[in-house]
C-alpha cells in the first residue's frame, strides 16, 4: 500500500498535465501572442516526449533500477513544471513542456513495473485498481482543476501545483521504494530506438494533424503518420531478429497478453475519443462553463470509484474476463444514451447515463492491465508494462483523432443547437460502436484467477497464492 501511493501520486501528476493544459489554449494564445496551432504546440510537444520516452522504460529500468529511474522522473517532471510556470513566450514554453514529458512518460511505465512486482500475482488486480483511479479520473479531473486554476488564479499555477505534489513524492519515494543492490548490463538496441521512438512520435504527430486538417487524407498527415508507421513496421522486423530488443516483442505468443492488449487498444480508442465528446457538448451546445463541465462529468468518475475496489478484489480472486463483459455492457448501455442527445436534454438522464459508464469503466480498465501483466514473470514485466503504455498512447490519440475528425464532419453545415446536437448523436454512434466491439476480444480473458511464474536470476520459483 505504501509503494501504491508513491506510484498513484506520480501518475496523478503525469496524467493531469495531458488533460489540464487543454482548458488553457486560449489563454496561452491572449498570454504569448500567439495563434491556435502555436498554443497546441504546448500539448503537441508533451505528447511527443511521451511517446519518445517510453519505450526506453523496460531498458532503463534492467540498466539503472526501478528506483533509480522513478526518481529521476519525478525530479525532471518538476523541474519542467517549474520551468513552464517561469515561461515567457510560447517557444519557451514548449519546449519546457517536453522536458515535463520526458519526465512523465517515464512515471507511468516504471510505476507499473514497481508495483506490479511488490503486489505479487495474488494482488495484482488491487494494486492495478489504485492505479486505475488517476488514469480514469485524470481525462474527467483534468478539465476542472485547470478551468478553476486559471479561473481563481492565474495559468501558471496549472504548472506550479506539481511542484509541491512532485517534491512530496520524490521524498516519499526515496525513503519507501526499495533499492535493488544488483542490477543487469543489458545491451543498448540502438537500431530499435531510432525506429521505435521517432515512428511512435512521428506517427501520432501525424495523427494530430488529422484534427487540425479535419481528415486523415490530407498530404501532411498521410506523409507524417505514413513515416511514422513504417518506421515502427521496420522495428518490429528487427526486434523479432534482434538478440535484446528495446521491446520484446515475443510476448504477444502469450494468448492472455494478446487478448488483453487488443481488448486495451479498442477500449482506449473508443473511452478517450468519447472522453474529448462530453466536455466539447456541453460547453458548445448547452454553453456551460469549463468549471461547471467538470462538475457534469462528475457522475462517471464517481461511478468508477465505486466499483474499482471491488472489480480489483474480484479479478484476484476470479480472473478479469467476466468483469470485463460486464463493464462493457454497461459503458455501451450509458454511452449509447448519448447518441440521442438533444440541445435541451435533461442534465439528469445524462448525469445518470455518465453514472452507469463509470460504473463500467471501474470493472473494466485496470482487470484488463490486470490480465495482460498478471500472467508474466518477473522478468517480464518491465518489458509487458512497457508494452501496454505504448498501446495506451498509440491508441489514445487514434481514438481522439478518429473521433475529432467524425465530428468536425458532422458539424459542417450545423445551422442552429439542434443541428450541433444531432452532430454530436451522429459521432456517439461511432464511439459506442467502438466500445461494443471490445466484446469480442474481452470474451476471450481469462475467468480464473490469474497466476504468474516469478524468478530468481531466471529460475522459476513456486507463487505462494494468499
């Protein structure tokens, strides 16, 4: 529990900065003189460094420790947040929010690892539950805590309420986390990182472009995203050749990860794409505040509070799969209501449609994190946690790109609410058709409690199962 918390505060303060900064474009734009697409550069950039970092982490955690590695995260993500606090133009200003993300891609990855090797296999459904309440709350929270900074405030404390979280954290980490008195001199894979970190950057650069442009047609995105892809094609092909690869590759012959991972990469396409809908509806149709969205979209992170802790215990104890189903069936039921939204729809069927997603997105997210590391051994972990949050980060923007451009289609030629209203309806029959689809892959997880292999320098030792 006390190794939980260290990774929880981390993860609150690297997921937050993905969604918080989104409610502060137009007063980057009014602060630094600046245009849309130069304030976009403020998360563009810190996506990037996400997606460029991440991929070290399963290298970096064998060559200088989890602890180690955590630490120096956490102490470059303030250090960022401190510097973005002191921006003066928006140039600066990027480029401290990639020295945040280089920072933070790091924190979600080898926070993982730490805890999913103190939890053990016979608790890896709980530990992964805490985890899951900063990465399921961060896109609904996000939008709040920004709007109320820079409403109360001013911009800067967006960056500057990490500084004393971070410090906190970095304290409380240095005294909890245990050392490893032994660590491994893996080879660097210098060839897969210059295919897997710039396609990885390249390709959701790409992407983005997408929602700028309002199609995935249009030259810069089919060059850029194009790019991007092959080069990650051309690292798959080396890292199946490679002796060390940056990323072993060679996990997805385990069943249960592969399930998992596509079961994630539909989930997250379709949760964070409709995650960017209901802000967008209710501030553009219905003319509600930033503050007063974030208090609307309460009801879901209050919905996945409830059944998180449960769904954890429950996928120790019983596997993830029938949770899973059930947790889609019940994010399909809630966010199909959506598909019939109006310009004057009743705040409290939607409050109660949010209510029932969120209580599908608690038995849902993390049993699926659970069922894709639960299943390895030690040594693989750092390679599986990896994986899954380049999964996340790939599928996250596919979802948020697909879903932007649906809509900005659909809104073209939108005269008066009701127009934008059934826009909107038009683009929700897409998410949730996306989350349905979930099913399929979900059917096949497991329905037993899960069971892993640890080691000991590459000997199998038995579980003891509590």
């Amino acid at each position: 529990m006390k190794i939980a918390v260290v990774v929880v505060l981390g993860a609150i303060m690297a997921i937050l900065d993905t969604t918080v900064v989104s409610v502060a474009q137009n007063t980057f734009q009014e602060e630094f003189n600046t245009n849309q697409a130069g304030a976009a550069w403020t998360i563009t950039g810190y996506t990037l460094a996400l997606a460029a970092v991440i991929p070290l982490s399963s290298w970096a955690a064998a060559r200088f420790g989890t602890r180690n590695v955590y630490l120096t995260s956490l102490v470059l993500f303030v250090l960022g947040s401190a510097l973005c606090a002191l921006a003066w133009d928006i140039t600066s200003l990027t480029v401290f929010r990639v020295l945040q993300g280089l920072g933070g891609g790091m924190l979600m990855p080898i926070g993982m690892m730490i805890l999913t090797k103190a939890a053990g296999p016979a608790r890896v459904g709980s530990v992964m539950a805490m985890l899951g309440i900063p990465m399921l709350l961060g896109p609904i929270m996000g939008p709040i805590i920004g709007g109320a900074l820079i409403e109360y405030a001013s911009w800067h404390w967006i960056f500057l309420i990490n500084v004393p979280i971070g410090i906190a954290a970095f304290f409380y980490a240095f005294a909890i986390l245990p050392g490893q008195s032994e660590r491994a001199r893996p080879s660097f894979d210098f060839i897969g990182l210059l295919l897997l970190s710039p396609g990885l950057a390249l390709f959701l650069y790409g992407i983005s472009l997408s929602t700028e442009h309002g199609s995935f047609t249009d030259t810069p995105v089919l060059v850029t995203a194009g790019i991007g892809l092959l080069l990650m094609i051309g690292f798959v092909f080396h890292a199946t050749r490679a002796t060390n690869p940056l990323l072993d590759l060679s996990l997805f012959k385990n069943r249960k990860l592969t399930m998992a991972v596509t079961t994630m990469t539909f989930f997250m396409i379709a949760f964070l794409g409709a995650a960017l809908l209901f802000p967008q509806y209710y501030i553009g149709v219905r003319g509600e505040s930033t503050l007063m969205t974030g208090l609307l979209l309460a009801p879901q992170g209050l919905g996945a509070m409830l059944t998180m802790p449960m769904s954890g215990k429950l996928t120790d104890k019983q596997g993830p799969g029938k949770l899973v189903m059930i947790g889609i069936v019940l994010i399909t039921l809630g966010m199909g209501a959506f598909i019939y939204v109006g310009p004057d729809t009743s705040f409290w069927l939607l409050s109660i449609a949010l209510f029932v997603q969120g209580l599908g997105m608690g038995m849902t997210m993390m049993p699926i994190m659970s069922a894709a590391l639960g299943t390895l051994s030690d040594s693989q972990v750092p390679d599986g946690s990896t994986l899954m949050n380049v999964v996340q980060q790939a599928a996250g923007s596919v979802g948020t790109a697909i879903t932007s451009v649906i809509l900005v289609n659909n809104l073209k030629g939108a005269e008066n609410l009701s127009d934008m209203a059934d826009g909107f309806g038009a683009t929700f029959v897409v998410t949730t058709l996306l989350i349905a689809l979930c099913f399929i892959p979900a059917f096949f997880l497991p329905r037993k409690a899960v069971a892993r292999v640890l080691e000991t320098n590459d000997k199998p030792v038995p579980v003891m199962m509590h």
